[in-house]
C-alpha cells in the first residue's frame, strides 16, 4: 500500500492516510455486468404452464433426463430434451445413448439398482394432449428407462410435507 506525502495544510510533510477507492469500484462494477449478462444463460428453460396438483418432492440427479412437451397451435406434440427440440426417433436415440452411458458409468448392468438407475422427468404442459405425453412416456420406456415421472406444481398456498 502506498501512501502520498504531500504538504499538509500546517506545511509539515504529513502521510496521508485516504484510500482511493476507484479501483474498487470499478471492479465492482465489472463483476455486476458479468453477473447481469451470465444469469440469463444459465436460466433457461421451455415456457409452459404446469398442472397444479399435489406432489412429493423429487430428488434431482446429474444422471436424469429433463423432458418437456407441449403442442403447438396445430395440434402438434413438441419434445424438448432439456431446451434442444427433438424428434421422436431423436428422442429414442438420444435417450438409449443416454441410458448406456449411465450403465457403463456403474460398471454394468450388473451394478444398476433402483436407486442408482436414472430416471425420465417429464413437464407437461396442462393444455397438452394426452396422445403426446403419452408418446413421450413410451418413448422412454422403449428406450429402456423403467423409472419415468411427471414434474408439476402444487396449488398455490399449500404446502406440503415429506412422508
């Protein structure tokens, strides 16, 4: 840290002990725009409105697969894999490359169990046909995923408790 010894007001050489806190600021700053810029990246997702009902709080792991569907105006079903939209026969290979690797992972068929088998979490949007859930749902089910759930909200004010 430096200090300045300028002329003081009584003509004696005085340290002066002031911080310059421009760099400071200027850090700051810099930070709150990176921050400001990054936070949209990172939170995305598929706008949809989900169905309020009650529900048991999930455990979300790395190794789970995050789909979303919803129709369009014309009554066509869309699948989301995260945000990338994917085809049906997309979403059978995507999803058997998926679950391979997750065994390869733990050492083999052998190795899976129930809790460390990966499931399927599917959002579906509440004015969507049954007929594209439904799709979705066999989909993975024909991929190999034995374990495949329905992500909703529960209504508003009401809380809920773990069993």
């Amino acid at each position: 840290m430096a200090m300045s010894a300028g002329p003081s007001e009584g003509g004696e050489d005085a340290p002066m002990s002031d911080i310059n806190t421009t760099p400071l600021v200027d850090v700051m700053l810099v930070l709150l725009i990176i921050f400001l810029i990054t936070v949209p990246v990172v939170i995305q997702a598929v706008p949809m409105k989900l169905p309020n009902v009650r529900y048991e709080p999930t455990t979300t792991k790395p190794e789970n697969v995050s789909l979303s569907v919803k129709a369009d105006k014309a009554g066509n079903c869309l699948v989301y894999w995260q945000v990338q939209k994917v085809s049906a026969d997309q979403l059978l290979d995507m999803a058997a490359k998926k679950l391979k690797l997750e065994v390869d992972k733990l050492g083999g068929p052998d190795k899976v169990t129930d809790e460390t088998m990966p499931e399927a979490h599917i959002r579906g949007d509440v004015n969507t046909p049954y007929k594209c859930i439904g799709g979705a749902v066999f989909t993975m089910q024909r991929a190999g995923f034995a374990r495949v759930g329905f992500i909703s909200e529960p209504p508003p004010g009401e809380t809920t408790t773990r069993l």
